[in-house]
C-alpha cells in the first residue's frame, strides 16, 4: 500500500509553495482563454440581471407613491406589468447565462484533463515511483470538477455579487443617506471576517482533498490485490485501514461544515441586525413625515434583494477556496519538469562515439532520485559489451541492480554519470522515442491493459507496419508459444484480458508480454526474468522458438535459472551494483563460486548441477 504520504502535510509531499487563492485560480487562465469571450459575456448577462433585482424596489417606490396613493388603478395595473416584464427579463437572462457556460466550462474541464494525462505520460519514471496512483486520480477527477464548478458558479457570482452589493448600496445611499448608512455598517466587519474564514477553509479544503486522494489509493489497491487480500484473510485489516482513512475525511469534511456554518450564520445575523435598525429608523422617519412610504418600502425592498448577495459571500468564498486548492494540487503535477530529450551528439565532456556496435555501457552509475545522500549508488562503473548479434545474460543476486540496469537501455532511467551507446550512438543523444523504436523490453512483471490479446501484443509493434499487422501479431505469438491458449479464448485474440490481464494465468501474462516485446523485431531486446512463471514445458518450446528471435537481435536478458542461461552466448555477473565477471556459463561455473553458488542454488552446494546444466553451454 501507498502509505507513506499520509503521515505528511501537504506541502510536505508535495514541496507546494502556499499562494494567495487568487494568484492560484489566475493560473487557470490559459486554459479559459479560448472560452473567454462566452465567459465574459455569461458574466455580463448576469450582472444586468441581478441589477434589474435592485431596479424592481425603485418601480415599487414609483407605484406606492403614485397610483397606489392616489387610487390610481390603471397606474396599478400598469405598474404590475413593468414588475411582470422585469421579472421575467431577469429569469431569462439568468437562464441565457446558465446556457452560455455549460459549454466553455466543459470544454475547459476536458482541456486540462487532456493536458494532465499528456503530461503524465512525459514524467519520467521516478516521479511514478513516488507518486501514489489514487492522488493522481483525485486531481484528473475530484480536483478537475471542483474547478469546473468554481467556472460555473462562484466565479461569476463572486463578479456578479459584488456589482449588486455596489449598485444596491449605491441606490440605497441614494434614496435614504442616513438608512443606507445603517445598512452598509456591516461591510467592512464582513470582510475582515471572511478574509480570515477563507484563510482557514483553504487550509481545510486542502487536507481534504489530499485525504481523498490516499483513500482512493486504497481503494484502487485493495481492487487491484484483491487475491491477496482474500488469499491471506486481510479483509479486517483493510477494512480497518479503509475505516480510519473515511473517519480522517469525515472528520476533515465536519470542520469545513463549521466553518461554513460559522461564516453563514454572521454573513446573515449582520445584515439582518442591520436591516432591523434600518426599518426601526425607518418607520419613525415616515411617522415623522420626513420619509414617504414609497420610499421606505423601495428601500426594505432593495436591501432584501441584496440579502442573497451578502448573504451567499461565504458560500461562494469556500467554494473558491476550494478550487484554489484543487487548482494547487492540480498545477503540482503540472510543474513537475518532463523529461528532457537533449538532441546532442553526444554529452557534454563525453566520449567521441565509438565505432564498434552492440550495447555498450562504459563507465555508467546511476544513483535513485530520491535515495539518501549518503547512499551508495544503486550501479557504480558499469563496464560492458553486448556485441552486435549476441545473447548476454545478466545474472547476480537480489538487489544486485539487474533490474536498474536494464531500465537504462529504454531510457526509463538515465546514467547519473557515464554512458551508454546502441551501435556506437550514445544513448543521451537520442530522444526517447527514437531509442524506444530500436529497444524492446519485456519487464519481469507483465502489465497488460484492459482491451484484447492482439491490443495488447500490438502495442509493441511498428506504426509504420499497418499492412503486416496481422502477420507480426501471428509471428509474436508463435514465438511466446502462445497461439494454443488464445486459440482457446472465446474470441480468440480479440477477447479482452479485464483489468491487469487477471483473467488469464501468470504464464500466460508472461508470455503475451514477452509476444509484445519481440512483434516490432527490434534491433536490441532486452527481457528481465521473461520465463520465470513458466512450467518446465512450455518453457522448453519457449526457450526453442525465441533462439531463432536472439540469433537477430541483440540481447540482454536477466537470468535467475540455468535454463534462461543456456540462451546466452556469454555470462555477466553483477554484484552489489558492479560487473564481477564476465565468461561463458560453463567459465563461470569453473572460474567464479559467487557464480557456482547462485546456479546451484546455494553457497553449499558448489557447482556440480550448474556444471551439468551447463554441458550444453555456446
């Protein structure tokens, strides 16, 4: 399980620096500014309306004082039809403004979630490793809809409000100075006080959305395990650790609900002590005669047709916070730097390229990211020649490095220091696309995605190789010697593996893997452990139909057993990040006990059966 982040602050994780909401929500503007001219537009639209709401009090004033007070009854009726026109002139502006962002706000959502995928297929492997998968999908998912909303609602109503409250107070001041006064006292306390509530509830939106991410990572991981969950009885313990992450999100979600309360009950008592005083004075200035009743009530009506906009200045507030938030989490992913294509000939202070061909590692260390500085690096003066045409296999113990070391071929990695050169070009001079169309890998995991058997093997294959397709998915197969089992398949290779490949069994996960590593006949192949979940058997005709794939290709390929051994030409022993030794198998075997001892399967046993399983050692 991903549980590392969850003991640590966000901006712990994610070294986050903390800005202003606004500065954080202005970041967004490269990808509103296609949609600018409809949001602008949206946001006019609903200025004008929630001005005609602060226009309806002054025809109140109007009909009061005039037809009202004079029995004037066509006045009456006349006045009753502008009320009409200006109320439905407002639902429909409303409704204009709805209509022109469903839309731009769509299409923004769609845009940033095109880019964050984008990007994340550009990030280089160590961001992965440290990166837990549920907080990457919190922030593609939850975070992007947060943000879509805040474009929908707050952000045009934090606009609009704020036009309202400076028209209406204006009118107010205008109609009464003195009761205009009165009602815009509790401006300035309510800004202070939402100042600091905006403060609080940002900090609190922020947990809470990382929350969900490591609660998402467990879900996904406990589907994902599911069989080991089940194999090893650990439902309890999952469900418990499940259990106490969605009481932390709880917990988290009931704080920001008191803030929330907390902000909406001053941003109405206020207004409404504001508002009581107002018709207190109000009414002894009509008894006094120094105010008319028309006035009073265009007055009481104007402030009630702000208290919406005052009142909703809280809410808009945490949602903003909210989306200031998200949008921190989002741009989080978004700076990590992409790997960098160098497009040189060769590294600076580096070696003139070497005539000679094959894979060739010439001094290389490579050192984790994120290891400690004091660590030592994970392969340190890697010396080594895979000649044009050959089969060298890597062997060495766990935690050797093997597994490092042939992620540098692809580029999945690069050298902290030395270099690497595939037919005399140095790696770091080719971009990775260029290097992954001469190397193919076949990892000791096989991953296979949720569409069909012939997507999956075809993955590896050409784009340029359209037309021979079918054949190199053909040919893959037969070398994997998996044409028997996906013959079987319902619909053959056009039936979908579900999720992970977890439909078919271990060997046969391997074995579509290793088909998609050897469909492109790539020039340099190199294959970590490609057999090791193979019965004896079908590992024999493996081991026979790919012979005929090495003897074209130049491969490295790491070996835990004899057998995965004897497809070598030569032996590299790796040990604790440097090459002991290079020979034949049968060489090693007479030459080198570190050697003897992992073929044999201990240091006690000394070489006698990797000696016998070597007899037939190239």
């Amino acid at each position: 399980m991903a549980t590392t982040m969850r003991s640590t602050s966000p901006d712990e994780r994610t070294g986050a620096v903390r800005r202003s909401a606004v500065r954080s929500l202005l970041r967004l503007w490269p990808f509103v500014r296609p949609v600018r001219a409809r949001l602008f537009t949206a946001a006019f639209v609903a200025v004008v309306a929630s001005c005609i709401s602060v226009v309806i009090p002054l025809v109140l004033k109007w009909l009061v004082d005039g037809p009202v007070a004079h029995g004037d009854t066509g006045g009456v009726w006349r006045g009753g039809g502008y009320l009409l026109l200006l109320g439905l002139a407002e639902a429909l502006l409303f409704g204009l403004r709805r209509w022109l962002v469903a839309r731009p706000t769509a299409a923004v959502e769609a845009s940033m979630r095109e880019a964050l995928y984008r990007h994340l297929q550009r990030l280089p492997v160590a961001f992965h490793d440290r990166w837990a998968s549920g907080q990457l999908l919190s922030r593609a998912t939850t975070d992007l809809q947060l943000l879509r909303q805040f474009l929908v609602f707050p952000m045009t109503f934090l606009l609009v409000n704020g036009a309202t409250i400076a028209v209406g107070g204006a009118l107010l001041l205008a109609q009464q100075g003195t009761l205009g006064l009165v009602l815009m006292a509790p401006v300035l306390p309510l800004m202070l006080i939402c100042s600091v509530f905006q403060a609080k509830y940002g900090r609190a939106a922020r947990t809470a959305q990382d929350q969900v991410g490591d609660l998402t990572t467990v879900v996904e991981e406990s589907v994902l395990g599911i069989r080991i969950i089940k194999g090893f009885g650990r439902h309890r313990s999952q469900a418990r650790a499940f259990r106490e992450l969605a009481g932390a999100v709880r917990g988290t979600e009931l704080a920001k609900a008191r803030l929330l309360a907390a902000i909406w009950g001053v941003n109405t008592l206020l207004p409404e002590l504001a508002l009581a005083a107002a018709l207190l004075l109000g009414t002894v200035q009509v008894a006094d005669g120094q105010l008319s009743t028309g006035t009073l009530v265009a007055f009481l009506s104007m402030a009630l047709a702000l208290r919406w906009p005052v009142d909703s200045i809280g809410f808009l507030l945490a949602m903003s916070s909210a989306a200031a938030t998200a949008a921190d989490r989002y741009f989080e992913v978004l700076d990590e730097p992409p790997v960098k294509e160098s497009g040189t000939a060769r590294r600076p202070g580096g070696h003139p390229e070497r005539a000679g061909g094959g894979l060739v590692f010439e001094g290389v260390e490579f050192r984790y990211p994120d290891a400690p500085p004091d660590a030592p690096p994970a392969l340190r003066g890697i010396d080594l020649h895979v000649r044009p045409g050959e089969t060298m296999a890597l062997v060495g113990a766990t935690g050797s490095g093997k597994t490092t070391l042939t992620a540098l071929v692809p580029r999945l990695y690069d050298p902290t220091a030395g270099r690497i050169t595939l037919d005399g070009r140095d790696l770091a001079s080719l971009t990775r696309e260029e290097a992954r169309t001469l190397v193919a890998v076949a990892f000791e995991e096989p991953t296979l995605f949720s569409t069909t058997v012939a997507e999956n093997v075809l993955m590896g294959a050409a784009d340029d190789r359209e037309a021979e397709r079918a054949a190199d998915l053909g040919r893959a197969l037969g070398v994997a010697q998996a044409e028997e089992f996906v013959g079987a398949l319902p619909q053959g290779a056009a039936t979908a593996v579900g999720e992970q490949g977890m439909s078919l069994s271990g060997g046969q996960r391997q074995r579509l893997a290793l088909a998609r590593a050897v469909v492109r006949r790539p020039r340099f192949l190199i294959l970590d452990d490609p057999l090791s979940a193979l019965d004896v058997h079908t590992e024999a005709r493996v081991e026979a139909a790919l012979r005929e794939v090495l003897a074209t290709t130049t491969a490295l390929v790491v070996a835990h057993r004899p057998s995965t051994v004897l497809l070598a030409d030569r032996v590299a022993l790796l040990s604790g990040g440097r090459i002991a030794a290079v020979g034949t198998h049968h060489q090693l075997l007479r030459e080198n006990a570190e050697y003897a001892a992992l073929m044999s399967g201990g240091p006690g046993r000394g070489g006698a059966p990797g000696r016998d399983e070597g007899e037939g050692a190239r």
